[in-house]
C-alpha cells in the first residue's frame, strides 16, 4: 500500500489495508487472473473445489468446507457452501487481521459463493472492516433456478456489506454480442470486475496527486446505503480525455448513464502518466457533472503511474442513494483501526461452527407463501442499523 512519512509511522498512524477476496470458483479464477497482472495486491482466494484452488497461487488458497464437501465444489448447493465456510471461519477471521477495507469478488448464482459471502460479509463487519462486495449477477440463459439463488444471496450480503456493486452479466452484453460464445461471455463479466478491483486498487495503493484517498472511499461507502454502480474507462493518444468522456456516461453499466442522473453521490478517479493534462481532467469532470445532478456529492482523485504514460484510465463509482450512517460512524472513523487492532491481535479460540446438524435437511415452515426459518429482517429486506 501507499507509504506514509515515517514520522507518521511512528505516531502510530498506519497506512489503511485492503484485502481483495476471490470467492467461489469464478470469483478465484477473476482475483487469480488479477494477480498475474498485479502481484503486490493483497489477495486471498477462496473455494471448495481444489481442482480450482491447485490451478492458483498456492501461498493465497483458502480451502474451505474439506469435511462437507470432501475437496469437490458444492455442486450448485447453497446450504453447503455455507457450512463450509462456517467450518472454516477460523482461516477467515485470521486472513482479516488488520484490515480496514475488504473488497470481495464473487460471481452469484452457484453455492459456494452464494452461501459463502453473505457468512464472510458477517465476519468482516464483525472484525470492523468495511466490506465492498463486486458480485456478477448470472446470465439469463442460466435459468430461473440459478437467478433465484444469486438474488436470495444478494438479500442476505446487502444486511452485512457496506455497499455492493451488481455486475449485471445481461447489461453487459448488447444485441451486438449475442454471437459471442460462452465461454468469452463469462470471459468478459470477469474482465469487467477486474477492471474495477484494479482501478480501485490503484487509487488506494499508490499515492495520489490529489483528493481520493481511503477517506474518501470510507465516506462514500458508508453512505452510499446500499447498491453501487460502477464504470471504467480508458483511451490512449491526443484525444482520450473525449473518448473517456464519451464512454464513461453512456456505459452499459450505468444503463447508458441513466444511473448518474438519478446519482446522490459519486466518486471519479483518474491514473495517468506525467502528461496527464488538468484540462483532461476537466474534460472529463465537465462530462460527467453534466449528467449528475446538481445537488450531488462529488469527489475526485488523481494517481500519476508512469506506466501510464500516453494514455488515461478513469473509474467512475456512482451511489444510488445517498444517507448518514445511523450508528457507530464515530468508531469507524479513519484512526478506527487502531484499537481494533490491539482486540484483533488477542488470541483466538478456535471454536468449531455449531452448524444446523440434523435440522439441516428438515422442511422449511411455510406460512403464507414465506418461510419463516429465514430471520424476518431477511425476508423483508430490511438493511441493520450499524
Ligand atoms: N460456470 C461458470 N460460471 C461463471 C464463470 N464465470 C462467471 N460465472 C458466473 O458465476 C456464477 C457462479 O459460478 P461459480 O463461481 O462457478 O460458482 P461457485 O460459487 O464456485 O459455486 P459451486 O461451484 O456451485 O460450488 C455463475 O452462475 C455464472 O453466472 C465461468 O467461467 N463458469
Ligand atoms: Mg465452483
């Protein structure tokens, strides 16, 4: 991460840690891909399946559920990706030491992450961190089955993230795409996220030239109340501030920009080489308050990385509405992390997860069409107050 004057270090002033995390199988393979590009980030990769994990960085795996799933993946079963984490949450809340923010990276609609992240998102608020989770929301053609898991999951992350940003696997592909085959389609949605984790990671890890910096990311993500959208950009040569412009508010994941006019808060990060230009810059800002309205939050951060010299990259995170935490935002300030620490670094029992035992394969208690085995703040969407 970014380094801070050793005069600070020593006044006990650390820099703010991120942890990436990939989960399940397609959430591994988008971090696994991102590491070959980035090695310094740092990233844990979580699944069931070994034959997955063994493809992988070794030093990175965490494998989960060994006794419940006996090394394969949870085979579409959401109740087992869930014990399986359970069983090893012990490896969770060790890999969360210290961090202040954890970005997850799961595609929905399987069990392993679908029963996984709404239990990791838990663990992590309960270590103070704060938790972004980017989760791709299955194809159509993948079944209403599958739809119908990924959006309970998503129910039950949103009760524990801080925000979330959905990548719509649908929105991402346009008439235009239908003959692309399969595997380039999923190809795709996990490039998408790995644009955005990379982006991300820039503006947290190196240092800026101005503005976005955790604070500001801390602020947005505490008050964004939910769903983030998010979008990226780059261009190349004499003109691409105006193709960065252009692409960033009519993209597809920002429903050709129809999600920044309705915006209550918003946040645009900029990586250049050293002939980034202030006039780029204000191209694209120009661009982008247009379509925001007036009355938006707005912030913006440079980070000048000489590989980027020639070219522009922006990433753009938008908040679909906008409102003070309820509670405890005093200890989640910036300098929160200090004494979380010191509870963090205390021994840890290892306690084994009780589990549902033999009430795990009983019918659920249907009333009125609901099952009332799920928590009521669950079935009714309700987002706790922190
Ligand atoms: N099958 C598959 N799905 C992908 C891929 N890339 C993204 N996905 C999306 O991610 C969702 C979850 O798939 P996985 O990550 O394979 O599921 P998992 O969490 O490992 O769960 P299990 O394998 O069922 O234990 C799918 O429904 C797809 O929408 C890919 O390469 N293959
Ligand atoms: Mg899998």
């Amino acid at each position: 991460m970014g380094d801070y004057p050793q005069e600070e270090v020593s006044r006990g002033i650390t820099s703010p840690k991120m942890l990436v995390m990939g989960v399940g199988s397609s959430g591994v393979q988008a971090i696994s891909a991102m590491l070959q590009l980035n090695p310094d980030m740092n990233a844990v990769l979580i699944d069931t399946d070994t034959k997955v994990l063994e493809a992988v960085d070794n030093s990175r795996a965490i494998h989960v559920g060994g006794t419940v799933t006996r090394g394969l993946s949870s085979g579409g079963d959401v109740e087992l990706g869930r014990q399986s984490i359970e069983k090893d949450s012990s490896n969770i809340r060790k890999s969360l030491r210290q961090v202040d923010l954890l970005v997850i990276v799961a595609g929905l609609g399987g069990g392993t992450a679908s029963g996984a992240v709404p239990v990791i998102t838990r663990i992590a608020r309960e270590a103070g961190a704060l938790v972004l989770c980017m989760v791709g929301m299955p194809f159509a053609f993948e079944g209403k089955k599958v739809k119908a898991v990924a959006d309970e999951a998503l129910k039950r992350i949103r009760t524990h993230a801080d925000a979330i940003i959905r990548i719509s696997n649908e929105r991402l592909m346009e008439r235009a795409d239908v003959d692309l085959p399969v595997e380039l389609a999923f190809a795709r949605s996990r490039e998408v996220m790995l644009n955005g984790i990379f982006a991300l990671w820039r503006m947290l890890a190196r240092t800026g030239v101005c503005g976005l910096d955790f604070a500001c990311i801390h602020t947005m993500l505490r008050n964004c109340d939910g769903f983030c959208h998010f979008a990226c950009a780059d261009g190349s040569g004499e003109n691409r501030a105006k193709t960065v412009a252009e692409s960033l508010v009519k993209h597809r994941l920002l429903n050709k920009g129809k999600l920044l006019e309705a915006a209550e808060g918003a946040i645009v990060g900029f990586t250049g080489g050293h002939d980034l230009k202030l006039s780029e810059v204000e191209e694209v800002m120009a661009a982008v308050q247009e379509k925001l309205p007036d009355d938006v939050w707005l912030n913006f951060g440079i980070v000048v990385d000489p590989a980027f010299e020639g070219r522009m990259s922006v990433i753009l995170l938008a908040a679909e509405q906008w409102k003070e935490p309820l509670v405890d935002s005093a200890s989640r300030q910036l300098g929160f992390s200090f004494n979380r620490r010191k509870v963090s670094e205390q021994g840890e029992l290892q306690l084994e997860a009780a589990g549902k035992g033999e009430f795990t394969y009983m019918d659920p208690t249907i009333h009125n069409n609901q099952d009332l085995d799920v928590p009521t703040y669950i079935r009714r969407d309700i987002k706790l107050p922190r």
